[in-house]
C-alpha cells in the first residue's frame, strides 16, 4: 500500500499538471488597445448622408484607419484589430504604398482629446471600393513637460491639422459579411471586423507618383475639406497656436464605437 509520502506527492503532481494543462488551453490574454498613452484619446467617426457607418464597406474602413494609428504609436502590430494582419497585406520595405504601419517611431508623450474623421464618399466600381475620407487632427494634443498639451498639428505645413485619404478595399463575395451593426460603448472591436474585405490602397500615405497618377486632385481636394472642418477658422488657430490646458482637448467617448464584449450597442 503506498505511503502517505507517496499519495501527497502524487496528488500535488497531477495538480500542476492539471493548471499547466489549463494555462496551456487559455487564450492569450486580451490586449487593452485604448490604454496608457493612449487612455484619453477617442476616434469620432461621421458621415454624408446616406453612408451607413454601422455597416460594410464603412466598417473595415474604421478598423483598418484606427488599427494603423494603434499600431503606429504603439510601435506593436498586435494592438491593430483583430484580422488586421489578414486583411491588409504586407509589400516590400521599398513598396510605394505600405498598407502597414511604421512601427519604429512609437509615441513617447500622453495624447488627449479626440481624432475625427468623416466619410465624404464610397465609390464603388464592380469589386473594389474607394473610400474618401477627411481627417481632422488638430483637436488632438500631446502632453508637454511642463504639463500642458499642444496639438499634434502645431507647427506643420498648411493644412494643418486637416487631411484628406482615399483608401481603397476590394469587397468579399456575397454573403461573406455577417455581422450586426458595429456601434457600442467600447473603443475598440473584440473580434475580427474586417469581414473578408482586403485593404488594396491607401492614397493618403502612398507615395507622391502614386498618388499624383491615382489622385490628381489631391491637392484641391485637401484644401476643400480643411475649409469644411468641424470647427472655425478661429477655434483651429487658437488650437495650433501655443500651448494650452488639457480641458481644451476635451476627450469624449469613441463615436460610433464598438460592441463591448457582451454585444452591447452603444448610441449610433
């Protein structure tokens, strides 16, 4: 009969076996893409009449503007949302247009305030889509040393704070997309978006040959929606200029959001 020893010895065996076992079979756990520097920070997507943000093609084009620039300040392709590294493909280092991020030029300062973009058009012919998006940076604001924050436009070439990209997506076959409409209160999606959609473009960061053969009224363009900023002329001069408290970069919540882990829809 074996010995009392014996027993205890086996039993406390099988039980790190059996929590190695579990460990093992647990997923990684979950990456909390909206933290640290990046806690007070929110994208604010809107649109022109008659495009639906909640649904295709819109969706992945949310995901995959918001991937990039989670990946970009965080110099870590894991915080790009789920089925990202699927949906867009890997080029060349010399490739003119990296669909991917730059992940060797990580943030180093606290970001505040909220990034807006705005849907002008989704054009599509036959399988592909092309997505014209505005983006508005300048009521997003750094920390500085000294504890206040200037927006992360200040400085630059006109038109600052404003910019314009068409990113370009060719669509699933039918039925490929599933998925309820993506608003909730997170800021971020837990499972994978993107739907089947393949990023093919980006002509906002594409070189400028590129860009000037797919995109010749680029420059015209820019300007056009730097004047139809959300703000006034005024209230983006005050911002770009100077310093100022953190309350003028106020931070409100990710508009339309994502559905939290539990399906929770948040206002659309």
């Amino acid at each position: 009969m074996p010995s009392r020893a014996v027993i205890v010895a086996f039993v406390a065996s099988a039980a790190t076996l059996l929590a190695g076992c579990q460990v093992f079979g647990q997923d990684e756990p979950a990456i909390d893409r909206w933290d640290g520097l990046l806690s007070d920070l929110r994208f604010q997507w809107s649109a022109e009449p008659g495009i639906d943000l909640l649904t295709e093609p819109a969706v992945p084009v949310r995901a995959y503007l918001e991937s990039r620039w989670l990946a970009q300040s965080t110099g870590n392709l894991d915080y790009a949302y789920p089925g990202f590294t699927g949906a867009v493909p890997e080029e060349p280092p010399d490739a003119d247009e990296p669909l991917r991020p730059n992940t060797n030029h990580q943030l180093s300062r606290a970001l505040v305030g909220n990034s807006h973009r705005h849907i002008l058009a989704l054009d599509r012919a036959n399988d592909t889509v092309t997505a014209t998006v505005c983006v508005y940076n300048y009521t997003v604001a750094a920390e500085t040393d000294g504890g206040e924050f200037e927006s992360v436009a200040r400085g630059r070439t006109e038109p600052r704070g404003t910019n314009v990209e068409r990113v370009l997506l060719s669509a699933p076959p039918e039925g490929r997309f599933n998925l309820p409409p993506q608003a909730g209160f997170s800021p971020a999606p837990s499972t994978d978006v993107f739907g089947a959609w393949t990023i093919t473009g980006d002509l906002g960061i594409a070189g400028n040959r590129t860009r000037a053969e797919q995109w010749p009224t680029f420059d015209a363009d820019r300007a056009l929606f730097a004047a139809a900023a959300p703000d006034s002329a005024e209230r983006q001069a005050f911002l770009l200029d100077g310093t100022h408290p953190g309350a003028q970069f106020p931070t409100s919540p990710a508009q339309p959001g994502w559905p939290d882990d539990a399906g929770a829809e948040g206002p659309a």
